[in-house]
C-alpha cells in the first residue's frame, strides 16, 4: 500500500516544476494499483497557493480519472479551501471534513 502523499506548504508556480517530476513518479505508481477507491491527499500543510498549484491539482484528478480514480484532498487548510470554492473545484476537496468557506 503506497503512503498518503502530503503537499507541500507552497504550492505555487515557483514550486510546480519541481514537483511535477515527484507526482508523475507518484502517478505512475498509483496507476498500477487494480484499486478504485478515492485517492487521498494530505492537504493540511498548504498555506500559499496560486493558479499553477491548482491546476497541477487538476491535472492530478484529470489523470486519475483516467485511471477510474478520483483524488480528493484531506484535511485542506483554509486557504486551499477557499481557493477550491472561488474556482469551483470543491470535488477535489474530501467529503469526510466539509468545511466552510471563510473570508
């Protein structure tokens, strides 16, 4: 069983490109599993985030779709589920910790 993946504090367009080549690896490896569950993400870390983060994020769901495997974010700080909200991306986020939007 493969380790719950944790995001980085910073998940922005400078760190994007470094982590691409990471969660690539980690995609591949997910993608040999005959699992179709949820995949989780620990997302409580993420404290900075911009529109390269996310859409890393949907291109991590896009290419789990593919896979018949959905992604979904745990324990997402505030601001990542705010930044979830004002996108609409709020699939991404876990439906075990709903949370609410703050201002």
């Amino acid at each position: 069983m493969l380790d719950t993946p944790v995001l980085p504090a910073e998940l922005t367009i400078y760190t994007v490109s470094e982590l691409h080549p990471q969660w690539s690896t980690w995609l591949a490896d997910v993608g040999s599993t005959d699992d179709d569950t949820p995949v989780s993400i620990d997302a409580a870390a993420v404290d900075q985030i911009d529109g390269a983060g996310l859409q890393l994020l949907v291109s991590l769901s896009n290419s789990l779709a593919a896979r018949q495997r959905t992604l979904q974010l745990v324990g997402a700080s505030q601001l990542l589920i705010n930044a979830c909200h004002t996108l609409g991306l709020e699939a991404l986020l876990s439906n075990t910790a709903p949370a609410e939007v703050t201002e």
